[in-house]
C-alpha cells in the first residue's frame, strides 16, 4: 500500500536542511506505529521517497513525500495516526492511496511557485517594477555563474509578478521549472533583480504550490 501525503512545512523548522527534514519525517512515521515496509539491507531505513527539496529557510505550503504500508488500512485511519506523529512538527495537509506503479515525484519535471517576501525602495514604482518583470521574461538568456561556470537559467523561470505593494514592502511571485537538467535558486533571482536596476531586501520566501509535468499535462502530485 503506498501512501502519499501533502504536508506543510511551517517557520518553525524552515532552517533544517532537506537530509534532515528526511530523517526527521522518517522518525515521524516510526512514531505512527502503523505497518512500515521498510528498504532491505544491514541498516532498514523505512521506505519512502521525499518530493522536491527546499531551500534552507524557505516555507513550504505545498509539500510531499511517500511511504509504504505492508497491508492494506483504512486511509482515515493512516491519516489519524500521521496527524498525531507529526504534531507540532509538520502540518499533514491531506493522504492518499496512490498506485504502486506511479511515478516518483521527483522522478517528473515541476513548476514551484513561490512568494517572495521583501523590501523595495519607495521611490522605485509599480510601473518600474512590472517594466524590470517584463525585460527579465522577454529576455532571450541569462547568465549565471555555478562554481566558475557560466549557464544560462532563462528557460527556469516561469513567471514572474508583483502581487501586493505597502509602500517599500513587496510581494513577488516567482515561479520556476525544476527539471532534471536544472532549475533557478532565489538568491540568484535576487542577483538578476539587482542586474536590472531592481534592488530587493530579502525578507523570505514561501513555496506555495507544486505542480508536475507528466504525458503534457500539468498535475497535483494528487492526480496520480
């Protein structure tokens, strides 16, 4: 029986890695006492697959992982025992039976988005803003440099928006593929901004959704 679980994971714990917040998970589901299949070898490790990582201080709202049964239970019940494990740990969202046979989550490519959170000088306008949003998506290529390397991350961004201003508070959509040759960080995002005239304070950040990209369609990792 395999189960896939839709969690939040709150401020609270947003500065552990995504290693951690694994090992932390799977201790969560020993905790559930329900019937764990487990991965062979000298050292079991409960099996289960983690969804995209996130970012070291990031907020997740729309967060996965699965796990296996050893026998079929009432999904209510799975959810229950979840529910109490992770208390005051994760925010269990939603449970599901998903077939055996379905993909992976990270095994797919996927659109994150994400809010920004952030401070931008008053004297820079909305209309300056959505101009600088506008020149970055109609731009043919950007360039970054990784570990002495230059790569091009243009065909990464998605989308990219100003959803609320309070004077030099923001609030900027910033949406992103995250495919198997690779993906745009938020601090490079930040660099990009400041390359185009566009200096923002970094407060944080907060993915809150995860599509996934499967047979042309874009998909809930529920879909399945």
């Amino acid at each position: 029986m395999r189960i896939r679980v839709n969690f939040e994971r709150p401020e609270d714990i947003c500065y552990i890695g995504h290693i951690d917040l694994k090992t932390a998970i799977e201790r969560g589901l020993r905790r559930t006492l329900l019937p764990l299949k487990f991965a062979e070898g000298f050292n079991p490790r409960v099996k289960m697959e983690m969804g995209f990582p996130l970012s070291v201080g990031m907020v997740g709202e729309d967060e996965y992982f699965d796990f296996y049964l050893r026998e079929e239970l009432d999904i209510a019940t799975v959810a229950e025992n979840l529910e109490s494990a992770f208390a005051g740990i994760l925010v269990i969202k939603n449970v599901k039976v998903i077939p055996d046979n379905a993909p992976s989550i990270t095994s797919l490519e996927a659109i994150l988005v994400h809010f920004v959170y952030g401070k931008i000088p008053e004297n820079i306008s909305d209309k300056e803003i959505e101009i600088c949003f506008k020149k970055i998506l109609e731009s043919p290529e950007i360039i970054v440099e990784r570990e002495g390397k230059r790569k091009d991350i243009r065909k990464f961004i998605e989308n990219l928006g100003l959803l609320k201003r309070e004077g030099e508070n923001v609030e900027i959509l910033f949406s992103i593929y995250f495919t198997h040759v690779g993906s745009v960080r938020i601090d490079e995002l930040l660099n990009i901004l400041k390359n185009y005239g566009l200096p923002v304070e970094f407060e944080y950040s907060v993915r809150k959704r995860t599509s996934v990209l499967y047979k042309g369609k874009i998909l809930s990792p529920f879909d399945f």
